[in-house]
C-alpha cells in the first residue's frame, strides 16, 4: 500500500536576532519603515508539508510517495535528502530556472517572528497530475499552490482514491464554494482547532454539515489533544507530554503522518489519534521538522509506555 502525499516541499531557513524587534521599530514612523538586523546564527532545516509528512510515515514503515514540484536552481539537496531517507521521488517535478519555495524566518528574543516566504516552484505544483502516480491506495491534499490543491482533489475523486483534505495554511486562499467543493471531494479532513472555526465561517458549514459528506473531521488541539468527529461521535484524543518542548514546527504533519498511517492499515480511530498524538509528541521534543530519529521498535516501546497497551 502506498499513500501520495500532494503537498509542498521547501527550505525553512531560520535566523535568530539577539535584540527585541520592538526596540528598532518605531510606531509612529512605520509609513517609512526601513530596518536591517543582525542574525548571527541561521540553519536551513528541510520542510515542506509533503516532505514532512512522508518523514513521518516512514519511519513508521508506510510507504509514502510524495507529489511536489522542486526548483532546478535548489533542488539536488533535497532530492538527496529524500534518496538517504528511502522515499521515492519518482513523483516529484523539478522545474527549470526556478527556486525550491522557501521561508526566511527572523525570531528576535521574545520570540516574536519576521517571516518572508517565496513560493517559488510550489506555485507550479498543478502541472503534477494523480493519475501520473501508480499503485496508490490513499492520498493527502496538503498545503502547495492552489490551483494544483483544487485540481489534486478532483484528481483523487476521479480515480477513486480516498483521500485527506488538509487545507493548512493554504485557507485564506480559498473562496467558500472552493472550499465546499474540495470538502465534498474528501473523506477525510484535518485541521487544527483555529483552522477548523475558520473553516466554519468560510463554508457556512459546522462539523456536524461537513460530516454528511465526509467520514471523519480531524482536529488537533495542540497541548489538549484531538478530537476526531464522525457520524457516530467524537473520538477524544489526549496528548501525549513531550520529553521536552524545543520546537512546534511540523507537529502538525508529524500528526498527519500518525493518521495517514492509521488510514493505511485500517487501525480504529482511538488507536489512529493516539498513534498520531505520540508523533507530535516526539516531534516537538526536536529542533527543525524533520529531525526526530527513532527505530519502529522505539515508537512502538513509546505507544505503550504513553497509552498501556500495544500498537498493532
């Protein structure tokens, strides 16, 4: 079995300022805002919703297939990465002349963020095509350009893949009936617990509407856990306390990993939240997205220390 995770890939390139934005930016003289600061250090952690996610799921032993679209001027890196990590990225386009998309994030000493994003090849992510992928059993549309979320879920409805919407921090550049459409094209949803109010108010449709037309509503909670709604009831999900918290950066996709694995090999929904729950636990005990090594034994050691009984 083999999940297609349609989604982005990018480069998070992450700067500290050893000084409080505040104190270089003046209220009453931002209408000619002009300011440099000094960033000592920086790391480029690998990111990216699609690689992400299929991080996450193979070190749980799925077999994730990512869908993106890289940029030649960037790319070889990444396509490392993924080679030494065992993924295939036999579905993944590297386009001419363009850059991987990328964040360059500030964060000053209170922890308050400067962020600039360049989308760069995502934004081309709908030259991607569903049917180009083989062998696929589930699928996730995750964060990428728009136009190709939209046309990967018609993409999946139309070969009969069941799939995951999870519109991310792509949800302000959807219109209501664009989003209503995508939800009816999906089994699944996934959301946190803003994005989901938010989701409300854009489709005019509550929990209890969107699960007429789909099996499940996922919504994570952060430190408070899940809740994942079907038409029989809501799954409460209890988090799992992390080791430590160094970084919250992809405890979201770690989450979708658990789930997509769950979906995969047909666990119940208490098992597929707390499997899920427990990713994002150990997730964020680590620093970048991508950066939480453990062994399947590992996981599955810490599955049953955190919930007492074994993960099947």
């Amino acid at each position: 079995m083999a999940t297609l995770i349609c989604g982005s890939l990018a480069y998070d390139n992450i700067m500290t300022f050893e000084g409080r934005f505040r104190e270089h930016i003046l209220a009453d003289q931002v209408h000619i805002l002009n300011v440099s600061f000094l960033v000592p250090t920086m790391r480029r952690e690998f990111g990216g919703c699609a690689g992400n996610i299929a991080y996450g799921l193979k070190l749980l032993g799925g077999d994730p297939r990512i869908m993106a679209t890289l940029g030649a001027v960037d790319a070889q890196v990444y396509l490392d990465r993924l080679a030494a990590l065992g993924i295939s990225n036999a579905n993944v386009r590297v386009l001419p002349d363009t850059y991987t998309a990328q964040a360059m994030i500030t964060t000053d000493l209170d922890n308050n963020q400067i962020t600039a994003f360049h989308p760069g090849a995502m934004s081309e992510s709908h030259q991607n095509r569903v049917a180009d992928a083989s062998g696929i059993t589930l699928g996730i549309v995750a964060p990428d350009g728009p136009v190709g979320m939209r046309e990967h879920c018609e993409q999946f409805a139309q070969a009969d893949i069941p799939f995951v919407f999870d519109p991310g921090q792509g949800l302000p550049l959807f219109d209501g009936p664009a989003l209503q459409r995508m939800i009816e094209l999906s089994q699944y949803v996934a959301v946190n617990d803003y994005e989901a109010k938010l989701l409300e108010n854009k489709t005019g449709w509550s929990l209890a509407q969107m699960l007429e037309r789909v099996q499940a509503v996922i919504v994570t909670r952060g430190e408070h856990g899940a809740e994942i709604h079907t038409r029989t009831g809501v799954e409460e999900i209890p988090a799992v306390p992390p080791q430590r918290i160094m970084d919250p950066t992809g405890c979201g996709d770690a989450f979708r990993a658990g789930l997509l694995y769950g979906l995969e090999n047909g666990l119940d929904w208490a098992t597929t939240g707390r499997l899920a729950s427990l990713l994002g636990s150990l997730k964020i005990a680590e620093q970048g997205p991508q950066n939480y090594v453990l062994t399947r034994a590992q996981i599955d050691e810490k599955f049953s220390q955190a919930f007492g009984f074994k993960l099947q």
